[in-house]
C-alpha cells in the first residue's frame, strides 16, 4: 500500500509518498515548502498570507514528492503509482486548509483514488511510527505545538480519551510570543532552546503555572505575563541589556515550561499505568524538553519517544503515517476543512 499525503494546516506545504510494508512504515519522499520567511517578516502569521503561499506551492510541492518517491520525471502518470490519498482536514487556518483539501479532493475524483482525512494533532503523534516497530499500547500521547497542548491517553489506535488541554496559550505559542516580546526572530522556539543553552547563572525562576494543580490542564498565559514584564523592567532599569540578560529570560522561560510538561506527563503515565509515552509537535524539536522527559520517565521505567526533528514540525509524513496505521477511506464528498476540529 503507498500513499501520498497532503498537509497544508498552516504555513508548511507539504507532500510524502509513504509505503506500509509488513515490518514498517516508510517514507519514499517527503517535500515541506514554508513561507515562514514571510512570517517573519510580520513578526507572525497572517493567515490570507498562509494561504496564498499555499496556492502556490500545493501543486510544485506534490509533483516533486511524486517524482522523488518514484524517481522519474514524468508528471501526469506517476499518481498512478499510489493507492490512496490522505489529507489533513483541520485543525488549522480555514484558508491554509482548503487548498489542501480541494487539491486532495480534486485528485482522488480525477484519478479515482480513495481518500482519507487525517486530524493534523493525531498526525503528530503518529509521526512516531515512522520507521517504528516498538510502540505498545497503551500509551500517554502529548501534542506540544504552536497551536494546541493535550495530553491524551490511548489504549489502542480507535480508543483515546482526551486527558487536559492548555487553557488559554499552546505552548509554541507562549515560546513565540515571549520571544517576539524580547525582538527574536520568528518562530521563537527553537531560538529560546539555543540562548538557553548559554545561560550560566540561572539566578531567577518563572512560576510553573497549574503545576501542582491535580488536573491535567496547562495555561501559559501568565507566564508569558511574568517574563514580558521581567525583561521590560530589565531594559527600564538597566542602560542597555546584554546576551547574558536574553539568555537566562530564555532559560528561565523554558525551564518553567518544560517542568510543568513533564510532571503532567509523568503523572499520567503513573495514573493510567502506561510505559510508553508518545510526545509530537513542533515544541517535541526541543531536544532540553526531550531529555529531560526521557530522563525522568526512565527512572519509573518509561520509554519515551519522539519523532525525528524533520517530523517534529508540520510535515505530511505524519499524515501518511496515521492515515496508513488508520486506513479508512470515506467518500470524497464528505470531507471538508474544519479549521476547529479537536479530539472526536
Ligand atoms: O507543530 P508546529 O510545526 O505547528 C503547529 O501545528 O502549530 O509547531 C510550531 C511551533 C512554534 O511555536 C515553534 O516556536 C515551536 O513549534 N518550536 C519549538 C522548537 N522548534 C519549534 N519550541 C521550542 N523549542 C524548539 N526547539
Ligand atoms: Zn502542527
């Protein structure tokens, strides 16, 4: 069975052409086109900006992973090498989205494929299974990304109970914003993660928030709160902020962030009995986070696994991989972006 995925959620482009053998799932080609250069330059995304990039690369960026996966040049027969289609339909921009699902939609009518729409956050996860013969179930499923915070508990692939959420700000999203706040450059996150590693002194701390809640809920709005106003009144009171300043806020931002992530997780490991742990989304790209959490899990005998960084960010491997673990089709039809689609 191979597969080309579709993933246009927000501002990455992406293609793969994806195979299930009976050993593994592997990926013959995978082709990501960002506009975060544009984003950048807005200090965030503006979403008919997403989608017009959309427009633009949907088509150059399916092409390519096609003739990557077959390698051949040829462009108007090499989608009858696949056997399905699989599409992220939501959640994300409702412009972004309906590129990618038309695309997908028009190609599986024309090219009498079928067609499997694919939750962007449960293709987080499953980037996992790429190349991956060693999850067991059940397992603790953390979505960390720009967009969304969940902690999900899966006792196979079709039965999963949504544990907690954040509350207001994902946790990219507070990464991006405290780092916009402080002048880095868009998205934040994986700058955070390097400044960090340069701090020395890590002489204050950020409240961990809900952190000794009993609950599984996040919230990172006032964190974003505390660490704005400590580099503001930093630069208020001091005649021009150094390297040395930025980069403990950065630790000191992460730390806060990453203790909470992990307590929560490792709590519900312990409660609902599961050795596995499954983390995905573009916060997962954190290696500080990761080893920190495989660290702490291995000590109660917990495995923990992440996804290769390319899979870490928005990339339609994910897509083929849960659309494969998952495969059912439905009619061309029925499928429709859902920019506010969550856990079913
Ligand atoms: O999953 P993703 O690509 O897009 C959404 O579905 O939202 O996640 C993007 C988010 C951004 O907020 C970015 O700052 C964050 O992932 N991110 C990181 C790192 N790499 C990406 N956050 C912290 N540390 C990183 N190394
Ligand atoms: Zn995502």
């Amino acid at each position: 069975m191979k597969i080309l995925a579709i993933e246009s959620s927000c501002d990455e482009t992406s293609a793969a052409v994806l195979e299930q053998t009976p050993q593994e799932i592997l990926v013959h080609s995978s082709v990501t086109a960002t506009s975060l250069d544009i984003h950048a330059g807005t200090g965030g995304i503006i979403p008919e900006n997403a989608a017009r990039m959309q427009v633009t690369y949907i088509m150059p960026v399916i092409i390519q992973s096609l003739q990557d996966a077959f390698k051949k040049e040829a462009k108007d027969t090499l989608i009858n090498e696949i056997d399905a289609i699989a599409v992220t339909y939501g959640p994300g921009l409702i412009g972004s989205l309906l590129v990618g699902v038309e695309t997908a939609k028009t190609l599986a009518y024309s090219f009498n494929k079928p067609i499997i729409p694919v939750n962007h956050l449960l293709g987080h996860l499953y980037a996992n299974f790429i190349n991956n013969k060693e999850i067991k179930f059940p397992f603790i499923g953390l979505i960390v990304s720009g967009g969304h915070t969940d902690l999900l508990y899966f006792k196979s692939h079709k039965e999963y109970t949504w544990l907690g959420g954040t509350r207001d700000d994902a946790t990219g999203e507070a990464f991006d914003k405290i780092g916009r706040a402080m002048g880095l450059s868009y998205p934040a996150g994986p700058e955070i993660e390097k400044r960090a590693q340069q701090s020395v002194t890590h002489s204050f701390k950020f409240k961990s928030p809900l952190i000794n809640e009993d609950n599984y809920d996040f919230s990172f709005s006032g964190l974003k709160t505390e660490a704005i106003r400590y580099y503001e009144n930093l630069k208020k009171n001091k005649a021009s902020l150094i390297d040395e300043d930025i980069s403990d806020i950065c630790y000191a931002t992460q730390k806060a962030i990453i203790d909470v992530l992990v307590k929560k997780t490792l709590k519900a490991s312990e409660q609902y009995k599961c050795s596995t742990i499954l983390v995905g989304g573009g916060v997962s790209a954190n290696q500080t986070f990761i080893r920190t959490l495989t660290d702490q899990a291995s000590d109660n005998n917990i495995k923990v696994f992440s996804p290769p960084l390319k899979y870490c960010t928005d990339n339609a491997a994910m897509v083929g991989s849960y659309a494969l673990m998952n495969y059912e089709p439905i009619e061309w039809q029925n499928i429709n972006a859902n920019p506010e689609l969550y856990f079913g």
